[in-house]
C-alpha cells in the first residue's frame, strides 16, 4: 500500500545524518522547552507537577505494515501516549520517539513515519525533544515517551473511584477493532490472490479509528471547563472490560454497566453482524479505542449528562463486588477481562 | 553463559502477571515521585529544571547474548542513560525501562535482567517509575527513558566551549572496547570449537569496562564541590575523536589534544597491542567507555590538576580551526570521528 519513486539507503546518511535530517523539521512551540533535540538530554522547565508514561509499538505484534501506511504509524505512535496524559487529567507537551528500522527501510520511509508524527504533533501542539534511531536485525519498533504537565489537584487516578460513582465513557468503542477485522480480512483474501482488490468500501470510519486514532484532549478541555475532576480515569486501549476492572479493582470496589447504554457506532454495529460476531463483546473486548473511561460524583449528573460524545454507562458499586453486564433483556452477566496479552501463544 | 535451572513460560502470566511480578520488587525512594508504576502515568514533582534523555540497546546490533549476562545488561542499560543526564551536569533521578523480548526469554531471565536494572537504581539512587514490555517476533530490544534535575545555572551543554578553555576528561579511554574485543575473539573460539573453556584470564578490568560501565555521577558531584560549571560536557559513547568534534562543531571552534596527555591503563595498551593495534586509535575511536568529556576555564587549572580521575588533554583553538592530535613524536595529526554508526553496512 505504501509505494515511493525514490530510495535513500539510510546506510548512505549514517545514525547522524538521519537524526539530522529528521531533526531539522521540528518546530518547538512551548515555553517550558528550555532545549530540544541536539545535546545529551533534552531541558524542561515545568511549573506545575510533570506526567510521564511510555508505549512500544512492535512490528508483527501491535502493527501490519502490509496494511498500515508508516505515516498513520507515526501519528498513532504519537497518539497513544498522548491518551495515557488524558488519562490521567493531564496536558500532554514534550516527546521523545525512538525507533529501531531494519536495513530495507529507506530514507524516504523513515521520512513518512516521522510525516505522521509530526503531524500528531502540531495537532496535539507536542515539542519533539528526542529520541534514538537504531538499525535492527529484524522487524521495526518504536518506543515512546510522553510528558505532560498537570495542577496537583487536577490528578486523576485509576483508584479513586466512590461507591455511587457514574461511570462515563467518551465517544463511541468497540470500531476500531472492528476496522482491524477488516484489514486482516483483506490481507487475507489478498496473499490467497493478490490480483484481488481490498474491498473497504463504506469502512471509512472504523478503518480510521484503527490506522488514526485520536486521544480525547477536547474531553478533558471539556471536563475542565466544567470544573468536574473525574474521581478515576482510565484510556480505552485493551478493552473496556479489562479498563473497567482496572478501575474497580485498583479502587476495592465493583460496578455495573448497561449494555443498552454502551455507545456503538452503526457501521461497529452492522460489522460485527457481517463477521457474525456480538457487537456488545467486540465492544466490551475490543481495543484501541482511546476513548477515556472515567468515573464522576452523582452531584455532577446534571451538567454532564447533555453533553455530546459523553456516556453515562453505569455505576460504581460496593466493596468487593465485582463488574456486572446488565444485559438488554434484564439479565446480569459477570464482566471477566478480555484485555489483549501480546505474550499469548495465539 | 547464562543458565537457569528453573523455567517459567511467560505467556503463562500474560502481560499483567509480568509488569506486576516485575515491579513489586520497586522501592521509591525519591520525594519528587509522586507516584511511581501502576496508572497511565508517572507524576514528579521536579523543583528545578527537568532533563530528559533517552537511549535504545538492540540485540544483534548494541549488545550480544552469547557473552553479555543479562543482569549486567540490565545495569548497563541503566547506566548508559544515567551517563547522559551526568554529561549535563545533572541528576538522573527517575528511569522508565521498556523491553521488547521473543518467547525464548523465560520469566527467570526477564528477572535476571531487572535484577541488573533494580542494582543500577539502587547504587545510583534513581526510582523506576514505569515502562512497558512486549514480545517480539525476533530479538531483544530495551529502551529507557531517564529523568534528572539540574539548577539552570548548572546546565552544561555541548556548544558552550570558548577559546583557551582547558580540555578534561575523566577515568581512562578504550578500555571498554579492549573489553569487547577480547569477548569477540573468544566468541569466535567458542564457535570453531565449543570444547575450548574461554581465556579471559587476566582481562578482568576491560572485561568489566564493557559488560559492567559505570557512569560518571561521582565526577558531577566533583566538579560542584569545586564550583566548576564546565562550559562544555558531553560523555563518551561513540568514542573520544567523536565527542571532541561535537563539542569543537557545536561550539563553532577548534581543538587540540596531546597524545601524551591521553589517560589509558596499562591493560588497556598490551591487550591493544596484542592485537596488533594502536593504542590511541583505540582510544581515540572505542566507544563505550561512558567517562565525561568537558572544557574549563583557564582558571579552574590549579583546582582541577591534582583531582585523581581528571586528566586535561588539550586546549579549544580558534574558530574554524578543526581537532588535532599532537603525537608523542610531536606531530600533529587531524582528528576524524571514527564514531559508531549501527546503520552502516558491515
């Protein structure tokens, strides 16, 4: 899917002359970087409390490069940490990206993946502040360092979940999973003939949410503006089910969900039917949505439950219960965690 | 070299099992750290200015498994990132560690590994605060992320040298890559016939500089003592002829050294001259060695002449004027980076 006219051997360049290359795009925007790229470390000067969190992305594990173009690769690299500031209320501003690339990666490759995260970037408005480039003996990987900055009392932990708590979650889920079965359909059908075109039409919206998530910084403009401090928040990147329990368990308490509250979008809903899956377990399952998950003080019902891209799903609910599905028709269902393992033996 | 009598599968503990085995045995000990592992992100609480660095360790490219015990590869890890906030003249005080491993790697050698890395925290007094691990379809892969903290006035950066400023440099140079050409020599015995027991008698020193670096923490607290704020720093990772051009480059100056003035141990020079070669090409182009290269003022010289570790080896020249070495015959010899480059075709 990704073609170029011109190959640059990265060979050619050398470690420096790719760190230069890639560096001389970068644009610093904020205050608090004192110095960028180009000497041992890079100098921050933040004023308030400093959120720090970090993701790897390997090749064959989390990422197809037969079906993903390196420059949404970049900006989801970019995106994924970002999620994890939101998370925790926070206001993602520095970056450091690290990547390790295989001999048959030329330099206009390399060029793409850092198109993506830039753009991700200038998006987010992130100062690129460093990173390491190495050549492997195998596939690619990229690491990831993200930092934000946050007021003390803005925290939001995955713990501080109260019985009674409503349990929130932004936009809609389970799409990006689907987008996945999409793509791997397609790459199969394609090694079986490869003279086959890939059938994505009317996808657009899932494949998306798959190759170019977005992290919710609006949602957390929005929580602010409303003076509303989650009591916990998690990002949706294993699964609802799994970010749930997180919640619950690390707070010593249980919640119940409705599933005809759940947000799913009409297209998740009709692909999940095409492959003859539940919507509601690719929802609860599913990952990669980035959405944020976060709990609110009963007090707070009335100013959030107007507005857009935010769900009331359910509550917390006492000590040592567990998490509960309460089905369309009535029925209760224990919720067990289908978070994604990358050390399973598929 | 390295064996277990015990295996545990790691797909036997999922994800989760693994981060929550491998951390339980973290102590925080600094006040900045608000909170450490366990939520979507770190918080500190840096009072000063922050730096930040980051560096990626590649199996088949930075480090060999044949040879290299993972416990000292987890302290090297540590350390070479340590290395870095030193050559700002700061503090490293909090390191993420992430590592991407194939299932070859059973849970006692992934505790193998973090052994090395929770002795280097320990000795350097640094907190893990986070990380992430993940399998790989093939080799390993580490990359930390390190934190420290610097009072603006002390930030020493690579550009800051001026004309007559003393060059120093701390410990001896080429020993680490004496090191890891005994190591080679011995791997290729190994492998034309595994009968013959390794010869690494008597090699202890360089064989520790390789496997076992330190990085330059005591030096940094030196120089405050004395109130030197080096106008120029930079660590030795590629090599000294490397560094010295980055600093002389991006200090828009020139550099002399002298060949005499070179510290190097004496096991360092034979095991060089046993292998047929030069001594100060070994020392000039060998990486690895993670001991501090800066430039002082004129006037620090009576301070700093007698400090045991500290070696001035020349003076910055005039702008536009590029390194040279002056041999022990007296010649004078232009500088060329022999640095490292891990994308290079070999």
């Amino acid at each position: 899917m990704f073609e170029n006219s011109e190959r640059t051997e990265i060979s050619k360049l050398g470690e420096f002359g790719l760190i230069k290359h890639i560096t001389q795009k970068i644009k610093l925007n904020h205050p608090e970087t004192i110095k960028g790229v180009g000497d041992d470390a890079a100098v921050l000067n933040y004023k308030k409390h400093t959120l720090i969190s970090t993701d790897m992305l390997v090749e064959g594990i989390h990422f197809d490069l037969t079906y993903t173009p390196l420059k949404h690769l970049g900006y989801k690299s970019v995106v994924v940490n970002v999620s994890d500031i939101c998370a925790m209320n926070g206001i993602a501003k520095h970056i450091t990206v690290s990547i390790g690339i295989s001999n048959r990666f030329s330099l206009e490759a390399v060029e793409e993946f850092y198109s993506g995260v830039l753009l991700a970037c200038e998006k987010y408005k992130i100062d690129l502040i460093g990173g390491d480039t190495s050549s492997t003996p195998g596939g690619m990987f990229i690491s990831i360092t993200v930092l934000g900055e946050i007021e003390p009392t803005q925290i939001t932990y995955r713990n501080g979940a109260n019985e009674n708590d409503l349990i929130c979650v932004t936009g809609d889920l389970g799409a990006a999973y689907m987008g996945l079965q999409i793509l791997e359909r397609e790459k199969s059908v394609y090694k079986s003939n490869p003279a086959i075109q890939p059938d994505l039409e009317g996808k657009d919206y899932i494949l998306e949410r798959q190759l170019k998530p977005e992290a919710r910084t609006d949602m957390v403009q929005v929580l602010s503006k409303l003076k509303i401090v989650p009591t916990a928040m998690i990002d949706i990147s294993d699964g609802l089910a799994s970010e749930l329990m997180h919640i619950a368990e690390q707070s010593g308490l249980g919640c119940v969900i409705y599933e005809d509250k759940l947000p799913i979008d009409p297209l998740t809903y009709e692909t999940a039917r095409e492959f003859k899956l539940d919507p509601t377990t690719c929802l609860l399952s599913g990952g990669e949505d980035y959405e944020l998950l976060f709990t609110i003080q009963q007090k707070h019902f009335e100013a959030i439950k107007n507005i857009k891209e935010i769900s009331i799903i359910g509550h917390i609910t006492e000590a040592n219960d567990t998490c509960h599905l309460i089905s369309k028709g009535g029925q209760k269902h224990k919720i067990t965690a289908q978070g994604w393992n990358s050390f399973a033996n598929n």
